[in-house]
C-alpha cells in the first residue's frame, strides 16, 4: 500500500513503537497541522506560543465638589461702639459654605494587557513520514476522512480521545489528550489615572449676622444681615490626586483557528496487505506540482486545521477564527485619594452706617476669619463610559503546513460489457 516520501501519517502511540519503516517528522513537534493558503508550498511555520493586545489610552471625566473648612480666629469692627474699638464678635455667624462644583478630566493611561496561550482541546500524535521511499500503511496508523471508509481492516480510530480535538504534533510519546479551551482571556494590570490639575471658581460663603449689641447703658438694637461677603479668592490648583485602581475587564474571545471536522481512520489489520481506501486522507509536504498521480488535494482544508471526531454526524463541520478581538467591559474608580484647595480669603467691607452720637459717622464693618481655610474633597464619581481601543490580534498558536491529499475516489461505469474508469475504456482484465 503505497505511503511515498513527502506523505505524513499519524499514530498516537509510544514514541519507542514507532512502526517499522517511519520515522517522526520532528519539524511538526509541538505544533498543530495546518493547511497551507491556495498557491503556498508547505512546511512553513507560523504562529506563536503567545499573545497579547495593544489598548489605547483612556481617560475618565469625573464630577466632585469641596466642603468649605474655615480657619483663624474670628474678628470684627463693631459699627454700634462709639470709639470704633475692634472687638471680638462671637455673637455671629455664617450659612453654610457652597462651594461650586469642578468637572475635569483625569490622566491618560494605558491598560497593559498580559500574554496568554490560546490552544484549544487537542490530541496530542506524532507526525510519521517514510524512512525511505515508498512503503505500507503500517498497522496502528491513522489518517483521516470525510466520511466513514471503514472496509476489511480500516475503521474509525477506536481510541475514544479523537473527539472535538485538534490534532497536535509532539515529540514524545502519542495519544495524549488535554483539556484546552475554547474561549480565552487575558489578565489584565490594574490601573489609576491622576486628575489634571483643576481649580474652582470662587465663592460665596453666606450671610453674616450681627446680634443686639449694648451701648452705655442703653440697648441699641440693630441687625446687618443679607451681607454677602468673605469671597474666597486665588484658590490655589491642585493636581495629580488618584482614582483608584481598576483592572477594566475583557470578555471571553475564541481560542478556535479555522477549523474542518474530519473522521480519524485506522488501519489494524493483522498484515499490511489491505489496499489503501478511496477517500483516505494523509498529509504531503511535497510541491503540488509533485502530487503523486492517483491522490489530489482537499481544497476545504486551506488554511484550516483538522478537527477529529468519531461522530459521523460531525464531520464536515467548520468554525474558528484567525484574528479576534475582545469586548471591553465599562469600568469606574473608586474615590481619588482625598485632596484640599488652599484659598486666601478676600473681605468685602459693610458701608459705613450714619448711627451717631454727635454727628459721628461710625466706622464701617470690616472682619475677618484669620487668613483663609481650605477645600476638601467630598465625592469623585467617574464616567463608566471611559472608551479605550482594544487591537485584533492573530491568535494561531504554533503551527506548521501541509497539503491534505486525499486517495481519489474511482469511478466505474460498464457500457455495452466494458468497464469504464474514471472515463477511461479498460480493455482486457
């Protein structure tokens, strides 16, 4: 049964009974088998143990306001005195202070995504091709269909691990098969952005209030109010406070190549006398111009690997995808770390009021509250819609290509008692 040079069969059995006549095709070691594209020779290499994606630099939007915190001692010109002494006003006081809200963006910052291996469930074989020349199909070899050609010795491969797997060249012992995934992911470091440095416009910070204020041993009652004053001015800017660490995360993508779904067969006959099948398929890693006369190429396996079933069902079934991205999911901060504006206080002078003992004009009402106060953070809420880039990356983990040729079918047709085959008049036998 004719194997040539340049044919690649497959056996998942010990490295030390490797059939008599073959020898392990080491270039396919530790990688899929895949077909070449239309007009590629095979035997090329491709893929790669890993990958990762590149991610664009995001920014965030984030709305915060400031508590108003006072400080210094309180002091005032009482207008009601008669000798304008300063005295200490503790009988007044201010609403609260309503400090105007700050929208700014955050920080560029570009989330690092982690390499990952994407190998599917495979079927760990060894790659078998002819010591020399051309030979028999050994007993115990596998090679593939498209449908069940189970005759005389050949049958679907009875080892129940050929299902939903990829085939994978190893250079050990065969037959071994792993879990894989479908699906992968990446981990991905967690991140923070800092706040551009912003500033506030400036404030009011509400009414002050004098009360009753004795005068000799007459009261005098008088109130100021609806005064606003005490702006607060050059609030100073303040930058590189930071949002929390987030990891924004990535759903699941494909972890399946291009992929057709073929029949494993093997042959266990008690002797390599079985002619090879019509329809058998094995690998040749020759020039197609070289195909050997008898045998052609599975066009439907061009750049697409070989998933194995034992399901008749199964077969002919394609999927995967060579490149694949992946979907970001929304992601906020928490709170940035908390952070203050220092203000210097500006002070509005009340008018001089015509309260007067003898034509005396009283001076006006000046006070301040010492020399300012400060700001503090009170909420950072971010904007979940904080859109970043993701690229497309090829995902094929290592792989190596060869032409897929299948044992052509024969047809034979009788016309006025003679045999036609594959439209050829056999005359004699």
């Amino acid at each position: 049964m004719g194997i040539q040079s340049n044919m690649i069969i497959f056996f998942d059995g010990a490295a030390a009974s490797i059939p008599a006549g073959y020898e392990r095709w080491s270039a396919a070691d530790s990688r899929f088998l895949q077909g070449p594209a239309d007009g590629v020779e095979p035997a090329v290499t491709g893929g790669a143990l890993l990958h990762s994606h590149t991610n664009g630099s995001h920014t965030h939007t984030q709305d915060h306001a400031h508590s108003l915190l006072m400080s210094g001692a309180v002091t005032a010109t009482n207008p009601l005195t008669a000798t304008g002494a300063l005295a200490t006003a503790a009988d007044h006081t201010h609403s609260a202070g309503e400090v105007e809200k700050d929208t700014t963006s955050t920080g560029a910052h570009t989330i690092i995504c982690g390499n990952t291996a994407t190998r599917p469930k495979r079927i760990e074989i060894i790659a078998l091709k002819p010591s020399s020349g051309e030979t028999d199909f050994p007993i115990g070899g596998i090679a593939l269909a498209e449908k069940d050609i189970s005759q005389g010795d050949w049958g679907i491969t009875p080892n129940t691990d050929f299902e939903d797997r990829f085939m994978f060249a190893v250079s050990g012992d065969g037959g071994t098969a792993t879990t894989g995934s479908d699906l992968h992911n990446h981990s991905l470091t967690s991140h923070s952005h800092s706040f551009a440095t912003h500033n506030h416009a400036n404030s009011n910070f509400g009414t002050t209030i004098i009360a009753t204020v004795p005068h000799d041993t007459s009261p005098v009652t008088t109130a100021m109010s609806s005064y606003l004053h005490h702006t607060a001015v050059s609030i100073q800017n303040y930058g590189l406070a930071v949002l929390g660490l987030e990891q924004a995360p990535y759903d699941s993508a494909s972890s399946l190549p291009p992929y057709r779904t073929l029949l494993t067969m093997e042959y266990n006959g008690g002797a390599a006398t079985d002619d090879i099948p019509e329809g058998l398929i094995v690998g040749w890693i020759g020039n197609r111009a070289d195909i050997p006369v008898g045998w052609e190429e599975v066009t439907e396996l061009r750049e697409k690997q070989v998933r194995v079933t034992r399901v008749r069902s199964k077969v002919g079934d394609e999927g995967g995808v060579t490149t694949h991205t992946h979907t970001k999911d929304p992601h906020t901060h928490s709170d940035g770390d908390a952070h203050n504006h220092v203000f210097t206080e500006g002070t509005t002078n009340l008018a001089a009021r015509a309260v007067s003992r003898g034509g005396t004009v009283r001076p006006s009402n000046t006070h301040t509250h010492g020399s300012g106060g400060t700001m503090g953070t009170t909420t950072i809420i971010t904007d979940e819609n904080s859109d970043y880039s993701v690229s497309s990356e090829n995902h094929l983990y290592s792989n190596i290509t060869m032409i897929f040729i299948r044992k052509s079918y024969v047809t034979r047709v009788q016309i006025n008692g003679l045999t036609q085959i594959n439209g050829l008049t056999q005359i004699g036998g």
